[in-house]
C-alpha cells in the first residue's frame, strides 16, 4: 500500500510532519510505502537531520505550497504543483491507495471534489469525525464541518455512508443510527431534524434508532451520529477541548484520555472517488503519525469503494 502525505501541511510543517512520517514507518508493515509530497529538497534535508530516511519512504517533489490562511478554491486553481494538488493527482492516477493532509482544510476538500470528485450519486461529501464512547471505542459523527447547511436528502446519505464506514471499521454489522436532535421524540427540533427524520425512519438500509440528544454522544445509544456540519464541528471542538482541561488538572482516567485528538489522527472524506484523510491544522508529530496510521486502516477497509458499490447498484 502506498500512503501518500502532504509533507507541507500543518502549522508546523514540514519537520513535524517528517518526524511523524519516520515514527509511523516503524509501525506499518512491509508492503506499506509512505510517500512525503512536497518540497523534495526541504524534506531531504529534514529527514538528514532526523537521522536517516528509511527504505519505505520516498519523496514526490511540488514546487508549491497552499497556505492555511490561503483561499481554498484559488489555491487549488492556480497552485497546480502544490503538494495538496500533486497529493491527489498520485490518488487519482492510482499511484497512492490514499491521501493524507493536515494542511487547509479547505483546499482538501476543493482538491477532493476537483481532482478525483464525488461518488455519482452522492449529494455532498461530508467529514466522519470520531467521539469517545463510554464502553471504550469511538462512535462515528457525520458531518464535522464540510457542510454547514444542509438538506434532508443529504444527512440521510450521511446516515447511509457512515454506516457503511462504522461496518467497515469497527465490524458492526449493523450500526446504531441516531439523528442528533433537541429532543428524543419524533416531532421535535428543526424542519430539517423533522424532515430527516423521517427519510430515515424509512429507509431499510440503516438501523435507525430514532433521535438522540447531547447526553447521548458519549454512551453506546448510537453507533453513528448524524447532523449537519455547523452542529457536528461544534460538538467535536467541544469534545478536543476536554482532555487538555482535565490533564491541566491532573485527571487521569482511560476514558478521558480517548478526548486526546492527537491519538485519532485524522477525518475521512466520505463520499468521494479515493480515500482521504484530513488532520488537525496544529498536529504533533504523534498526530501525524496516528493520521498515517489511520490513513492506512481507511484504504485497508476500501470504504470509498464499498459506498461506491453501494449507491452503483442503486441500493440507496
């Protein structure tokens, strides 16, 4: 499997991002590849001065960079040779299994609707984050932040896809569906939540548990969680804000520590024609090394592929 990873991407890029790449290449397997995109010079010479560049990681060469602050569709358009763009130009030749970025988030998501654009039939991709559960493993929550507003149709896809991924990477067979909400009845919340409502109390491809409220999020009521991205990024900032205030406070507990972002990695772009993952902006290097690590479970479980199928035999 090739992992490719944009080497300039990230507040504090490319020498965290290196120093992540060489401590996830110690942990991959010997079919595993990583691929640094990015300035081949800058990232030869970081890897010098980390030690030594092992024999699973090579350097593909972008002559540019998309800031952070930069304007995510402008970028994309004019910076071909940026490591973001070059990134997915390796996934949508088939030269990489997957592409990895903690860079603008936005210009992921351009590059990602651009360069190897969405499955046919999906409305809109969307971004699964990940919430701690008490019983111990993470729950899927979908959107987190790519679609602020959103339309009945599209967080049924949300249902649907993250279904699919849940499945796929946790081995449920059928996973717990709750639509986030003000209230557990059916006729609460807003005309989107009620509208939503209903298309997935009827749809037969989803086990559909009904609505769930915020003291939900953290117990097993529901597998995969599902709202519009306003709501879901507000949730998963709240969540990142947790383990930082209870280690100030000295708080040690396994649950707690599941609250650490830096031990997920990443988000995966469901929803489009390859496998993605976006990490935080302010990664360490243990973060980026959780991405890639994350990266290479999302392209072993083919999610891109399997909804692909899905909504190509129109079972959705």
């Amino acid at each position: 499997m090739k992992i490719a990873v944009d080497a300039m991407g990230g507040d504090f890029a490319p020498s965290v991002v290196v120093e992540g790449a060489l401590l996830a290449s110690k942990e991959l397997s010997s079919e595993d590849s990583l691929l640094l995109v990015g300035l081949d010079d800058v990232i030869n010479s970081t890897l010098s001065n980390l030690g030594s560049k092992p024999s699973n990681i090579h350097v593909v060469h972008a002559s540019e960079v998309i800031g952070m602050d930069e304007s995510p569709t402008k970028a994309v358009s004019q910076k071909r040779d940026s490591s973001i763009v070059v990134g997915f130009g390796l996934l949508a030749t088939q030269n990489a299994n997957v592409f990895c970025s903690a860079g603008n988030t936005g210009a992921m998501l351009v590059g990602a609707m651009f360069t190897i654009k969405p499955i046919e039939g999906v409305l809109r991709p969307g971004i699964a984050g990940f919430i701690p559960k008490e019983s111990g493993r993470y729950g899927i929550i979908m959107d987190v932040g790519a679609n602020t507003d959103c339309k009945p149709e599209v967080l049924e896809q949300f249902a649907e896809m993250a279904s699919i991924f849940a499945t796929d990477l946790y081995g449920i067979e059928k996973p717990k569906v709750g639509l986030i909400n003000v209230g557990e009845e059916e006729q609460k919340g807003s005309l989107l939540t009620q509208a939503t409502y209903q298309l997935l109390k009827e749809n037969k491809y989803i086990n559909f548990v009904g609505n769930i409220e915020g003291r939900d999020i953290y117990n097993d009521h529901a597998d995969v969680m599902i709202c519009d991205g306003f709501t879901g990024n507000v949730i998963l900032k709240s969540a990142e804000a947790v383990y930082p205030m209870m280690k100030k406070r000295n708080f040690v507990d396994d649950f707690v520590d599941m609250f650490n972002w830096e031990m997920v990695g990443g988000s995966p772009i469901l929803g489009v024609n390859g496998n993605v993952v976006i990490g935080h902006g302010s990664s360490s290097s243990t973060a980026i090394k959780n991405m890639i690590l994350l990266s290479q479970k999302v392209a072993k479980s083919e999610v891109s592929k399997k909804i692909k199928e899905a909504y190509s035999k129109a079972n959705f």
